[in-house]
C-alpha cells in the first residue's frame, strides 16, 4: 500500500521534510486503520470459506511443513485459481474500505494542506 501511495505523490525530492514526516505519518495512520482488527475479520470471513473449498483440515495440517511437503505443491497448484476466485469479492472491499478510511483520516483536506504550506509565501517580519 505504501508502495501504491508513493507512486500516487509527486517525486519525494520535490517535498520538504516536513511535507514528508507529514506524508509518512498519513501512510501509517492510513495503513494501520486499513489493518485494522474488524478490517481482517471481514476479509478473513470471505477468505476462509474460499480456501475450505480447496483444502482439507488435513491439508491445512500439512501445509505447516509447506514447500517440502505433497500438499505444498498443491496449494502452488490452487493459488492461481483462489486468487481468480477472490480478487473480484476482495477488490470491492479493499476500495470501499480505503474510501472510508480515507475519509475517516480527512486524506483529502491533509494532503491539501501539505501541499499548500510549500506554495505559502514566507510572511514578512512585522
């Protein structure tokens, strides 16, 4: 996420470092609240019934020796098709979730005025 916000900003060496504390921060405040604890849950309800269609509780057991073992391979077998079945339920949820969180930490008005503390005119000493 922090990668996609990176390539969303202006290149980095046209930023004050205090525009790029600020930005750095809204990165934090925006990937932790994205994290967040009911935020995994949801995603976790919609994963797992995915993954009980492809795998055993059996399988699951024997994934904890993975690479190594048959059941390693099968699940490198099955990723690409969990993935296809997936994405479309995750996608929605990703963006409505970002939107709300977005709006949660006033991303819009904050990067306004980070960008406009750079455009500001130095005041002149009375």
């Amino acid at each position: 996420m922090a990668k996609t916000m990176q390539q969303m900003m202006p290149a980095t060496q046209q930023m004050s470092e205090k525009q790029k504390e600020e930005i750095s921060k809204l990165q934090g405040e925006l990937f932790s609240k994205m994290m967040s604890p009911e935020f995994i849950h949801t995603y976790l309800e919609l994963m797992v019934p995915v993954y009980q269609h492809h795998f055993t509780r059996t399988d699951v057991d024997q994934m904890i020796t993975f690479y190594s073992s048959p059941v390693g391979q099968k699940f490198v077998n099955e990723q690409p098709l969990i993935t296809q079945e997936t994405f479309p339920k995750i996608m929605p949820l990703m963006q409505q979730h970002l939107q709300g969180v977005m709006k949660e930490t006033n991303f819009d008005q904050r990067m306004r005025e980070i960008f406009a503390e750079e455009e500001k005119p130095p005041s002149k000493p009375k």
